[in-house]
C-alpha cells in the first residue's frame, strides 16, 4: 500500500487567518476547554492514588503497577491520535469530535471514582482489574484525544508568532485556573465534589468552545488515511526534531522537581504543613506573570523568552539548594521565580512549535501529527523523571521520612541540581538551535 503524497504547495510559514481569532471573547471561548482538562491531569496523578489507598484499601504497589502500565499505554496512542486529528480537520469535524472525546473522557473519570465504592478490591480482584484498566483506558484516551486536537485546532488561530504564543497563553491559563480550582475541590467535598464540578466545568467548555473560531481548513491530502508511514512525517522535520530536544531536555528538568517536591518540603524544609499552600503560590504566580511573557514575545521572540525562562528556574534551584531546614521564606522566593518560570515553558513551546510546522509547509494539514509526537514527548518526560530520580535517590541513600541535613543531601541533588544540569543542556540547544538560527529552516523532507 503506497504512502500518502502531498500535492499542494507550501503554505507561507506565516498567513494571515481568514477570521479573526484573536479577540479576547474568542480566545476564551477556544480556550475554555482547558480549564476542565485540568481536573483529569491533576486528580489522576496525584489525588486518585491516594483516594484508592487511604478510603479503600487499595495496595499502592497495585496501584503504582497498574497506573504505569495504563500510562505508557496511553503514551503510545499519541501518535495515532494525532493523525487522527488531521483527518477530523481536514472534514471540518473538529467539533463533533472534542464532544465526542470529552464524553468519552467523563464516562471514564466518572467510573474511576465510583469503581471503588461498588466494588470493593478484596471482593474481586480480577474483575476489580479489568474495570479499573478499562476506565483508566477511556479516560486517558477521550483526554488524549481531546488534548491533542484542542492543540492543533490551537496552531491553525494567529498569523505570527506574537499571535500564537497569545492563542497558546489563553489555553494554559485556562488550564493553571483549572489546577488551582482541582486542588482546591477534593479538599471541601471529596470524589463526588470533584465529579460533580469537572462535568460543569467540561459542559460550559464544551458550550463555549462550540462558539469558538473554528480551526482553518485543513488542505486536502491525495489518498489521505490512517497510514501508518504518516506518523513519521515530523520526524523528517530536521528543525522539528530540535525543537523535540530542547523539549525533551527541558520537560524532564521540570517533571523531576515536580516528581520531588513533596519529598523536598517534608524531608528538606521540615514543613510538610506548608505543601498547599506553596503548590498554590507556585501556580498562582506562573498564571498571574503570564501576560507579561506575551508582552515579552512581541519584543524578543518566543525563543529567547523560553531561554529567559530556563535561566529564572536554574536560578531559583541554584536558591533553594542553599536552603537547610527550616528555611521556610526562603523557599517561598524560590517557589515564586519557579512558577514565574514556569509561563514561558507553558507557552513558548506549543508557539515555537506552530511556527515550525508553517516553515515546514505543513500548516494546515499536520498539526495533529506533530501535536501527537509532542504529547507522547511530554508523557515520555513524566516516565523517564520518575524512572530517573526515584532510583538515584534510593541508590544514595535517601529513605523517605528521614530529615535531610547537610550542605548536599542526596534529595537536594535531585531535585535542584539534576534539573539545573538538564536545564542548561536544553538552553544551549535552544541557544544553539532557534535564538541563534543555525537550524535549517525549512528543514523538512515530503511526506513519505
């Protein structure tokens, strides 16, 4: 079976949209979406574990097992999604498919939490098994789905860079709102709260979105199908793959801290009391310094934003490896220049990435399949911090629980100097590879 080809010449990397996206009404409609999907990225990782565990008995080795075979699961339906995703635009069917995805995605999250109370671990095991693999599966995969064609529906609004990183700016603000508002819900009313206000949250965002701009026409594609060799159409984009590096380098610099955290504020800081409220303030301060990131764009470049960025976070890290315990303000400062880090790794990227695929001739035909590889380079970030950190922890030493003191514990190691190391290897690519230009720009080989 032959390949799919492109007939259409390259679009202009940068085209002026046919509507006009951009008006704040409209970026919250398109953006909307987002605020809900934080309830299934947050609760997920950090509130289903120990809601199993602590009100229903559920062994964490389990839970950890099952949780990690679902999620590398997920990583890799990514790319399909993706292309997936193009199809959906280039039919004009972006919309029926983000209701379709997200009722998918309740559906699933719904039985998550309900599975437990109906049927308890020690009365089935088996059966407890398959419907709790079941309803991860449809959980990640409608969020998956959803995610991945809300980010190319994203690339398609805005003709320049400044545009992009706005467009890209509304959605994750959206989502930082959506983070602060599920950590805050389990806390008054438990799963039920939790369910209750995630469904009102994706019923107006699905209302909204449905008023949104819609994502520009995608260009037709001789014999456009599934195929398997479409896939790999990114990773013929020379400049596209290093983006995906100094991705990569940077995503896992921020999942280990995010991976620690807990460990350092407990085992580091001897204030385990203060975990809220400094997850709260690190969130608030990213989402409230985000408009002065775009204002930033329109001066000096989504790029060198993001390299300002990186510097800000090497510098907080650098702080908070000097802190000894009790140092409780001190890591208040640090908890703000990372969140106020944490802007430019939310919007820079998506916005550089837009911007690569238009020079790559491939705007309006394969956002979806380059916003596939992204999110399974994303999930890939979480496994490989876990799977880094964790086992160097244990082989030094660390036993959780245990106050850490000293000038460079091993829990400090970890989680301020590791990500400061990664952090300069992904600024001297970036450096090396978009502020300075040397990067071929039009890097990209014809669809296969």
């Amino acid at each position: 079976m032959n390949a799919p080809t492109t007939t259409l010449p390259a679009p202009a990397a940068m085209r002026q949209p046919t509507h006009d996206p951009l008006r704040p009404l409209a970026l919250l409609r398109y953006g909307a979406p987002s605020l809900a999907f934080a309830f299934v990225a947050l609760p997920l990782y950090v509130y289903l574990p120990e809601h199993y565990a602590t009100r229903y008995a559920v062994p964490l080795a389990y839970l950890g097992t099952v949780l990690l075979l679902t999620r590398l699961a997920d990583a890799l339906f990514d790319p399909l999604l993706g292309r997936l995703a193009d199809h959906l635009l280039l039919r004009g069917l972006a919309k029926p498919a983000m209701l379709a995805a997200c009722v998918l995605m309740f559906i699933g999250f719904a039985a998550l939490f309900a599975l437990p109370a109906l049927l308890p671990f020690g009365t089935g095991e088996w059966r407890f098994t398959a419907l709790f693999t079941a309803a991860l599966l449809l959980t990640y995969l409608g969020f998956s789905a959803a995610s991945i064609l809300h980010q190319a529906w994203g690339a398609t609004l805005g003709a320049d860079e400044a545009q992009l990183a706005r467009t890209v700016a509304w959605r994750e603000g959206l989502g930082l709102a959506g983070v602060l508002l599920a950590a805050i819900v389990p806390q008054l009313g438990g799963a039920p709260l939790l369910v209750g206000v995630f469904a009102a949250a994706l019923f107006i965002g699905l209302m909204l979105l449905w008023r949104a701009p819609d994502p520009s026409p995608h260009q037709a594609v001789v014999h456009s199908t599934l195929h398997w060799r479409t896939l790999l159409v990114p990773l013929h984009n020379r400049r596209f793959m290093a983006l995906l590096a100094v991705f990569v380098a940077s995503g896992i610099a921020a999942a280990i801290p995010a991976t620690l955290v807990l460990f350092f504020i407990r085992d580091r800081l001897d204030a385990a009391e203060l975990s809220g409220a400094y997850l709260f303030a690190y969130f608030a301060a990213a989402g409230l310094l985000v408009p002065v990131w775009l204002r930033a764009v329109r001066r000096y470049g989504a790029a060198r934003c993001w390299l300002l960025g990186m510097g800000l976070a090497v510098a907080a890290f650098v702080w908070a490896a000097l802190l000894q315990p009790g140092d409780r303000w001190g890591y208040a400062l640090v908890v703000v220049l990372s969140g106020a880090a944490l802007g430019p790794d939310l919007v820079m990227p998506p916005a550089l990435l837009a911007g690569v695929i238009r020079a790559a001739g491939h705007g309006d035909r394969l956002e979806g399949s380059y916003f596939g590889v992204w999110n399974f380079a994303t999930k890939l970030n979480l496994a490989l911090a876990a799977g880094l950190a964790l086992p160097l922890l244990a082989l030094f030493g660390y036993r959780p629980g245990t106050l850490e003191t000293g000038a460079l514990p091993p829990l400090v190691v970890a989680y301020c100097l590791l990500p400061s190391a990664l952090k300069l290897v992904s600024a001297g690519l970036l450096w090396r590879f978009f502020v300075r230009g040397t990067a071929s720009q039009t890097g990209a080989a014809s669809p296969p």
